[in-house]
C-alpha cells in the first residue's frame, strides 16, 4: 500500500542554508510517523516530479530553503494546488530546472499529486562548507512543529 504522505527534503547538507530540507526532512523521519515516507532530494526537477508520481502519496510536502530577498528565517507554506509558485522563490538552483518550474511543468502534465504543499524557508547564506545562518536555525523548531500539526492533521 503506497504511503498516504510523502515528504521530500530539499537541498545540499554542505551548502549552509541550502541544507534546510534535508535537516528538517530528517527530523521528521526520526519521529516514526504511520503512512509518512521521507525522502531527501537535491532538488533536480526530473527527480522530484519522478519521485512524487511513483509514490503513490495522497499529499506531499516539499521543504526547501528559498531566496526571494525577504527576511532570513521567513517561513512561506505554499498550496501548490491553489496557485502557481513565485519563480524568484527558487532561483539560486542550478539545476537544469527549479522546484517552481517542476511544478509547474507537472501541472501542465497533469501529474501534480492530489495535494502538494511546499514549506519554504527564506535563507541567506548558501556557501559551500557554512553553517546554517542563525535565523535559519531559528526558524527549525517552527517550521518543525507546523510541518508536523500538518502530517498529523493529514493522516
């Protein structure tokens, strides 16, 4: 029976802020939810797109660091479903396409799950071999618990 959530931890652990998905996505895991998957990604587009339309999840949540200017330690929750994602959330990738532009292009497919939501977490510092910024540390605990009260309320 597939896992009725899929969650997707997004980023690179060696890349300061960037590794934010994967902390979280982590944390989460190590709770033992029922009917929760977690998986970490580095954020290619093909691979996401891949790994939702194989699980078989009712919902999944993305959770990646994001860049658009705002405060560091902002958390945004985006209803994919409901509307289309700020392209500038996600424009340090470097990979062939972005989180937004996967989305997107899966909508435009139709293969967007049921329910998609993305946790993101406004970061400022993305050097390779820094730590997290503090706000970004900050923020954990809040996004953990609303990623949870989530999950929970899902299930």
């Amino acid at each position: 029976m597939p896992e009725c959530i899929l969650v997707i931890g997004i980023g690179n652990q060696y890349r300061g802020d960037d590794a934010l998905g994967i902390l979280l996505a982590r944390r989460i895991n190590s709770l033992n939810l029922p009917q929760v998957r977690v998986i970490e990604q580095a954020g290619e587009g093909a691979a996401l797109i891949d790994a939702w339309e194989s699980s078989g999840a009712s919902l999944v949540i993305l959770i990646d660091a994001v860049y658009s200017g705002a405060e560091p330690g902002t958390v945004y929750r985006l209803d994919v479903n409901n509307k289309t994602i700020p392209t500038s959330f996600f424009n340090y990738s470097t990979h062939a396409f972005s989180l937004a532009e996967a989305v997107e292009l899966a909508r435009v497919l139709g293969k967007l799950p049921s329910r998609i939501v993305i946790y993101g977490i406004e970061g400022s510092q993305y050097a390779a071999g820094v730590a997290l910024s503090a706000a970004v540390d900050r923020a954990i605990p809040t996004v953990l618990a609303k990623l949870t009260r989530e999950i929970i309320t899902a299930t």
